[in-house]
C-alpha cells in the first residue's frame, strides 16, 4: 500500500504536535485544578482558623469574666453569707446585665464537689437543663475542675462552655461555668467568614420531635442551626441525600442548582465529649470559583488547540516546500525506469542557490543520476540498433547466402583440399552424376584433372587467386554437361582451408556460341560459307603467300528466276547450286555465298593448266534442271570467273576485283561459260556501268537527285513508332528506281560513298529537325558506311553537323553497314566511341551475315543490333532461324542492348519476334519506306 509522505510527514507531525499541545493543556489545566483546590483548602483553613479565634477570643472573655465574677464579695463570701443569701438570686439579679454585655446564657456556682451554689440562664436553655446538671456532675469527679477549662455541650442545643475554678475567702475551691449558646457565634461566623456554617445533631438520645425538625432522616441527625436557613436547607437535604456523612471530611463539591458547593466539617478547639455527636460543616459557595476554574480550563484547552492549530498549518506550511521537492525527487526516480530523462530532469530542476542541503544534494544526484541513464540508455539504443541492424544484416546475408546456395543457376560446392566434397548445393546434387563424394572422380578427362590438381595446389589464401577451368561431367540426364568452375582457397568456421568452387552451366552457352561462329562464318540458307569466311580464308591465304585461284560464279539470269517462280524457287535454286559446289570442290577448296545470286571458290595451290580442267568440270556441273519441291523444273546455268594469286593479285581487292572481271567477261561472251582473268580482257561492260552509275551518283549530288525516304520502326512492347530508318533513293534520267543495293557498292568502289554519305547525313538531320518540333521523341536511324567509319575526322563532321541543324545527338542512330570488310577495325572503334560520348546510339546492321560477327558484339559501343532480315523473311517455316533470333537477342539484352528486325513482312512473324524476346521490328508489314514519315500506332494490333 502506498501512503504518500506528505501524508505520513502531516500525520505524523500532528500526531506530535497534538501530544505536545495536549501535554501543554494537561499540565496548565493540572497546575489550575492544583491551584484551584490549595485556593479551597485555603479557604477552608481560613474559615478554620476564623472560627477557631471566635471559640477561643469567647472563651477568653468568658474566662476574663468568670475571673470577675469570682472576685465580687457576694461570691468571694458566701460560704460565709447568711443562709438566706441565695447564690441563684445573686446570679439572677446579675444576669440581665450579664446576658446582654457578653451574651452569656448560662451561669452556674460549683463547690469543690460539684454541688451547684447557684445558677441562672436563659430560658431558651430550659429544656437542656436536665441533661445538663448531669454534665456537671461528670465534671464533679473529675480533676479538669482544678484548672480552667472550656468545652461545647450539644443536646438540644449547643452551647460553649468555659469552667474557671477559683478560691472562696476562707480557702475553699468552687468553680465558675459560663456558658453561650453556640447560635451566636454562627451568626457572627457567617458575618467574619462570609460563608455559612451548618450544625448538625445526632439523632442518638433525642425526643422524636425533636428528631423531626430540619431532619436529614440519611445521615440520623437534623441540623440545629445554620446561617441562612432558606439558602442552604435544600442544598443541604440534596447533599445529604446522595452522599454519606463521611463525605464531609472530603473536599468534594457539590453542586446543586447550577451552583457548587463545598461542605466541609469544621473542627471544634474546645472538645464536645459530653452531649449528642454535633457536626459542624462549613458550607462554601463556590460557584463563582469553580466558574473560574472551569473558564481557565477552557482557555488552556481552547489556547492549546489554537496554538496547535497554529503550528500545525506553519508547520505544513514549512513542510510543504521541502516535501513538494521529495515528492519529485519520488516522481523523478519514478520517471527514471520509463526512460522519461527529460521529464525527471525537469521536476528536479532547480534555481542555483548559495544554500545547499541535502534535499539539493538529492536533487542534483538525482538530476546526475538521471542525465548518466540518458547517457547509458541512449548508448544501449544505440548498441541495440546496432546489433539489430547486424541482426538484421546477418539474417539477411544468411537468406542471401542460402538464396545464393541454392541459386538454381549456379552449382556451388566446398571441397577439402584432398578433393572431398563437404558441401554441395540442390542444383549440384540434382543436375551431377556424383556416386563418390570426391570431386576428382567427376573428371572425364584426365589432362584436366591433372592441371587441376596442380592448380589448386598452387592456390594460397594470401594471393586469393581464382583458378578456373570447364570440365565436362557425367549428369544425371542424358547429355554430359560442361561446366566452367571457378575455385578459390577460404576458410571455414573451424579455420580450416577449403576450396570453395563455384561453377556453371555452360553447355548451352558454348553451344550456342559454337552454332553463332558457325553462323557468323555460313550463309544460313545453304549452309555454306559465307562472304566472311570467304574473305577470311582468301586473306589467310594472301598473307601466308600461297599460291592458288579464286572463283566467281553469278547465276545467269537469277533475277528472272525468282521474278518468274517466286523466292522460294530462288532459295531452292541457291541451295542446289551450294550442294553442287559442295560435290565438286570441297576435296579441293573452299565455297562460299557472297551475296544474292554469287558463290565463291577458293582453290589452294592450283595451277594455271588444272584450273581450267577444273572450270570446264564445273561449269558443266552447274548447267542444270532442278525439280523444285513444287515439282516445276527450273533449269539454270552459271558464269564463271576466276583469278589467280599472287600473279593477278596480291591484294583482296585486286584479286577480287579482277575474278569479277573474269566473271563479267564470262557473261559476255555467253551463258555457261567460264573465264579466268587476262589483262587483255575487255572489261568495257563492266567498266561503263561503273561509268555510268558513277556519273549519274556524282550528278545525283551535284542536283540533289537523290531523294530520302524513311521506314518505321516500331518498338514491340509500347506497340508505338517513334524510330525512323532513312533510306536512300536515286532515278535514273528515265525515271527508273536503282536499288541502294547496286549504287552503294558501286560508290565504295569509286570513292563516292563519303559524299553520299555526307549528303544523307546532312539531309537527315535537315528533315529529323523539322520533324523534332512536333514530336521531341523522334529518332532517326542513318546508314554510314564501313569506308566513312573508317575516316578519322568522322565524329567532327558528325557533331558539326549536329551543330548546323541543332539537333542533339541523342535523337541520332548511326547503322553501321556490312556492305564493305572494315579494315582500320581500331579506327572505327575510336569513332563509334566518339559518337557514343557525344549520346549518339550505334546499330550493328545486318547482324548474322557477312560481316557482321559475334565479336563485334563484344567489341563494339552498340546500342542495337540489327538481325539481319534472311533470317526474318522466313522465320514462320524455320525453326533453325527461330532459335538463331531466340538465342542472338537473349545474348544481346544479356549485353544491355536492343534487337531490331528487319524484313518483318507479316502479322505472325511480328507476334514470333514478340514472342522470341525481339525489342523492335521493321518491315513492309510495319511500313514501307516512304517520304513521309508514318507514325502508325500498333498496340491495338499487336494485342
Ligand atoms: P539495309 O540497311 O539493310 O536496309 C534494309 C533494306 O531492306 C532496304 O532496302 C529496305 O527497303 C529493304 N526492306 C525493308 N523492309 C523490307 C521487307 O519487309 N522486305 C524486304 N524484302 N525488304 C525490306 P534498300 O533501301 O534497297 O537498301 C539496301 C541497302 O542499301 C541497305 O540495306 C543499306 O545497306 C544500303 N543503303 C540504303 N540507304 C543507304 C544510305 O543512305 N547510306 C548507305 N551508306 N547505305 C544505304
Ligand atoms: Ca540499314
Ligand atoms: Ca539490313
């Protein structure tokens, strides 16, 4: 139970101070009552002493006037006086003098034996007189009667008696009594002592009527007299009513009639032996006294509780302030275990003072006590949400390392350095054929075991290498795995060495790489080499100085073939065309597809005399009917034109150039013929196309001829066109179309290709500009040849351009085409990084032919790569080509960058590509090339 100190502080003072204040009264009103009762007893003795001086100054007088009295002659002689000479007349005649001077009522002669001589009294005292003579006679015997004497006789009446005995002339001894009726001396008592005084008889011996008279019938006695008789009667009836006589010799009061009085016996100094038992109570108004005494009490008892009331509120008053302070020193460590620093601060805040106690002292300890747990409390917070931050921390790094140990693309596994597996994740138990637990009995081949167990020798904690290798295993499906291990030394938590080998699957990868060499390297529809092989081998060969011959074979009339029977039957021309070359040269060379309707041989180490024979072979070889899959026939032949190296060549170009030549000089003079290159060949046709196309390209940018037309590319996912490829258009003077595809290579080969690539640049940029202010998202894709790539001087053109048309870079795509072999690889590097850093994208056109290969993909800045559209075209009806573009764009987003392809001519291929992760498409179906740019929506379609 909890009973605050200020309570406790105020009870228990008051219980003090009520002590002390009750102590006070006690002893004042003690000392009062003390007072009090010695001012009574005083009173009493007063009225004692006044009472005993009237008996004794009455018995003086008496006894003066018995002495004169015995002197007179009558009583001096009267032993010898004449018989007739009555003493009882002498006293008689003396009597009324004597009764009224000094109040005598009885007088009497005695002999020495008692015999009375004489007497005389009052006759008030008739009826005493009997009992009295008997008194007297007592007296006769006794020796008392030799001296003076005095003494009180109550019977009836009370009366003081005085006995003075004296010689008669003649020797003889008589005595004189004097007596007073007691009446008197209560009258004068009452005048001397101003109090009353009450005598009493006893019953003992009295007539019955006497008996009746002021009867107090309880005490067997009646009062004989008193002062004031109506007064006191009733006081005294009521008195002797409730007490016993006794009590008269006790200073009680008593009170009767709202007034107190004291009856209380007085004493007699002359005894009363001889008559009735008479009590002399003196009775004392005491009201005014005991008024006093009661009114003093009450002014102690009413100063005492004053004063106790007093001090206490002073006192409450002095405590309260040092008990407020205690109570929020309490509070304040109440506060202390709630982390309420603040609070307690506050309620134990005091002014700076230059007295001090120990309250201050608590106070400032309290306050120290406090500011010291903040301090401790908010350093424990602070650990606390340290720790839980570690905890937190730890937790997660343990989900992490949980998550990251049961990866399911990663096998994680650790291995003692004798190899044997401690710990492995799901994926390895899972995917790896593992009856023994030592990783060394996974290898397959025993070289790779061997560099591995010295590799992981060589391993040491302080270099924290990694060694790596990819080890074919045994897996619990059908196909081995391989899989590229990384292996590093750690510790475990017992600090011993361990190897911890992470690896991954890299069958698929290393598949898909092996099938993107050989796509970068075969033309994907006969499955032959393609332009990039062909040029790659014929360098290889033109480098290491062989000798040998290069062949070009041109279908006759291909055009015709794919116009009349449709693309199909074209394809299928190529592929048996492919498989001829196959039969015939693969002992002896190498076959490629250089393009469209052009195949290559390369033919090491053949001479000028069987390279003829082999030609003649061939061309009878390649003069064929073919029943298509739709079961026409289609007949074809080929030209044939070939050069040899070193002697008609030393260089790519050169020798390219003239077996072009050959091939052109072969048509000339016929179908199915062959030609191996002169220098006194006419090459006049080959040469005036080249003429003309050059003069007509040079007119075009002198006459701005040309003309830019601009296809949509649309992004798959949003379904919007915001992307535009320029293309460029020439007419002839008669108004005829030529195809880029013929005029560009043609402009490589003369030099043109710059000013026509320049002319597009800058007209792109002039149409791009326009175009921004209405749609600020735009982008316009420019084809820049491999040749302008190659120019050093290619980003400043471009930013000036940039400049002359305000157009910021990042509305610009730069294509890079495949049309030509890049020959300054760094050059073109350098600028396309150029290009990059002013926020230029690149795209790697064509990608998946000629020349455009994986590497490059690695190599260069590209932002997107361009499947190239043979691989579009049919993609519905090849499932090879579907996982080609599956496989190329997955790679390329893993690389960060966008695919885009081209040819997309139908709904179904746009969804495939949709499907197969291709971010955007270009097509006839999405739009065509046109001079206007059209921004058709296709969300709703695609959806
Ligand atoms: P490219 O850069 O691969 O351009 C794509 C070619 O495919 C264009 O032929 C285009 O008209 C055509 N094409 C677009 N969609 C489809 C389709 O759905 N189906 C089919 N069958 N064809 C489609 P174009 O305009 O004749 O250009 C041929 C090549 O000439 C271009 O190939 C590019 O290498 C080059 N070229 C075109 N314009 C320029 C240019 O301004 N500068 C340079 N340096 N080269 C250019
Ligand atoms: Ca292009
Ligand atoms: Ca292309």
């Amino acid at each position: 139970m909890f009973i605050s100190l200020k309570w406790k502080a105020v009870v228990f003072l008051s219980v003090i101070l009520v002590l002390i204040s009750t102590a006070w009264i006690g002893q004042n009103v003690y000392k009062t009552i003390l007072n009090y009762e010695t001012d009574i007893r005083e009173g009493h003795q007063s009225h004692q002493q006044i009472l005993d001086q009237m008996m004794s100054d009455n018995s003086l007088k008496f006894f003066q006037f018995a002495r004169l009295i015995s002197g007179k002659a009558e009583i001096q002689g009267f032993l010898a006086a004449p018989p007739d000479f009555s003493m009882s007349e002498f006293l008689e005649k003396q009597w009324a003098s004597l009764n009224i001077s000094i109040g005598l009522d009885y007088i009497t002669v005695l002999d020495s034996k008692g015999q009375k001589f004489g007497e005389a009294y009052n006759r008030a005292l008739a009826d005493s007189m009997v009992s009295l003579s008997s008194v007297l006679e007592q007296y006769n015997t006794s020796e008392l009667r030799r001296k003076s004497h005095s003494f009180v006789y109550c019977q009836e009446t009370c009366i003081q008696f005085v006995m003075e005995p004296f010689i008669f002339s003649g020797g003889e001894e008589g005595v004189i009594v004097l007596g007073q009726n007691m009446a008197d001396i209560v009258w004068r008592y009452h005048e001397a002592s101003s109090s009353d005084i009450v005598i009493l008889i006893a019953n003992d011996n009295l007539p019955e009527r006497k008996k009746l008279q002021h009867a107090l019938p309880r005490w067997n006695s009646h009062v004989w007299t008193m002062s004031r008789f109506d007064n006191l009667q009733p006081v005294l009836e009521a008195y002797s009513v409730k007490n016993d006589i006794s009590s008269i010799n006790t200073f009680e009061l008593f009170t009767s009639a709202d007034e107190q009085y004291l009856l209380k016996s007085l004493n007699l100094l002359t005894p009363n032996k001889f008559g009735a038992h008479a009590y002399f109570i003196n009775v004392v108004n005491e009201t005014e006294l005991h008024q006093k005494l009661t009114s003093s009490i009450w002014s102690w008892i009413t100063t005492g509780l004053l004063g106790l009331i007093l001090s206490e509120i002073v006192l409450i008053f002095l405590m309260l302030g040092p008990i407020r302070r205690l109570m929020n020193i309490a509070e304040a460590l109440n506060l202390l275990p709630e982390h309420r620093y603040q609070e307690a601060g506050k309620l134990v805040l005091r002014k700076t003072s230059y007295i001090n106690d120990e309250l201050t002292q608590l106070e400032d300890n309290t306050r120290l006590v406090s500011n010291q747990l903040e301090v401790l409390y908010d350093e424990v917070q602070k650990t606390n949400g340290d720790l839980n931050a570690q905890v937190k921390t730890l937790s997660r790094s343990r989900a992490f390392l949980t998550r990251l140990l049961d990866n399911p693309n990663v096998y994680i596994l650790t291995q003692t350095k004798e190899f044997n597996i401690t710990l492995s994740n799901k994926k390895f138990k899972r995917d790896i054929k593992s009856s023994d637990s030592n990783f060394l009995k996974l290898f397959s081949n025993q070289k790779t075991k061997k560099t591995f167990i010295k590799e992981i020798a060589n391993l040491t904690k302080e270099s924290s290498k990694v060694y790596q290798n990819e080890v074919i295993m045994q897996s619990t499906g059908e196909q081995a795995l391989l899989i590229s291990w990384s292996h590093a030394l750690v510790e475990d938590e017992n600090g011993n060495e361990m190897v911890l080998s992470i690896g991954m699957d890299s069958t698929q990868h290393r598949k898909d790489e092996i099938k993107l060499k050989w796509l970068a390297n075969h033309d994907s529809l006969t499955k032959i080499g393609n332009r990039r092989a062909f040029m790659h081998d014929l360098r290889g060969l033109l480098d290491d100085h062989t000798q040998g011959a290069v062949v070009i074979i041109d279908v006759n009339r291909f055009k015709q073939v794919n116009d009349i029977y449709g693309h199909v039957a074209g394809d299928e021309v190529l592929i048996d065309i492919a498989q001829v070359l196959k039969n015939k040269v693969l002992a002896v060379g190498s076959i490629s597809r250089l393009s469209g309707d052009e195949f290559t041989v390369i033919l090491p180490s053949m001479s000028v005399g069987d390279l003829g024979v082999f030609l003649e072979s061939l061309s009878g070889a390649l003069k064929r009917k073919v029943t298509l899959r739709s079961e026409r026939v289609v007949e074809y032949n080929v030209s044939i034109g070939a050069a040899l190296f070193p002697d008609d060549g030393k260089d790519y170009q050169t020798l390219i150039a003239h077996a072009d030549m050959a091939m052109y000089q072969a048509k000339k003079t016929g179908h199915n013929q062959w030609h191996i290159f002169n220098e006194s060949d006419d090459n006049s046709a080959l040469l005036k196309k080249d003429h003309d196309l050059s003069g007509l390209i040079k007119m075009a940018l002198d006459d701005d001829l040309f003309q830019l037309v601009f296809q949509p590319i649309l992004s798959i996912d949003t379904g919007r066109v915001q992307h535009y490829e320029t293309l460029l258009r020439l007419k002839d003077e008669k108004g005829n179309a030529i195809s880029p595809a013929e005029f560009i290579p043609v402009s490589e080969r003369l030099g043109l290709i710059r000013d026509i690539d320049s002319w597009v640049l800058d007209h792109a940029l002039i149409r791009l500009s326009d175009e921004l202010v209405s749609n600020p998202e735009l982008k316009f894709s420019i084809n820049v040849s491999a040749p302008t790539l190659q120019m050093s001087d290619y980003p400043m053109t471009f930013v000036d351009a940039l400049h002359k048309h305000n157009v910021d870079a990042e509305s610009v795509i730069v294509e890079l085409t495949e049309t030509a072999y890049i020959e300054n690889f760094n050059q073109v590097l350098d600028n396309l990084m150029a290009l990059t850093g002013e926020g230029a994208g690149i795209a790697l056109d064509d990608f998946g032919v000629g020349f455009s290969s994986f590497s490059y993909l690695k190599q260069l800045p590209l932002k997107y790569v361009k499947l190239d559209g043979s691989y579009i075209k049919n993609l519905k009806n090849h499932p090879d080509n579907q996982a080609f573009v599956k496989s190329v764009s997955e790679m390329v987003r893993a690389f960060g960058m966008r695919t885009i392809a081209e040819f997309v001519e139908d709904e179904t291929t746009l969804t495939m590509l949709d499907a197969l992760g291709v971010t955007y498409a270009q097509g006839y179906y999405i739009g065509r090339p046109e001079s206007d740019l059209l921004a058709k929506d296709f969300r709703l379609e695609i959806l």
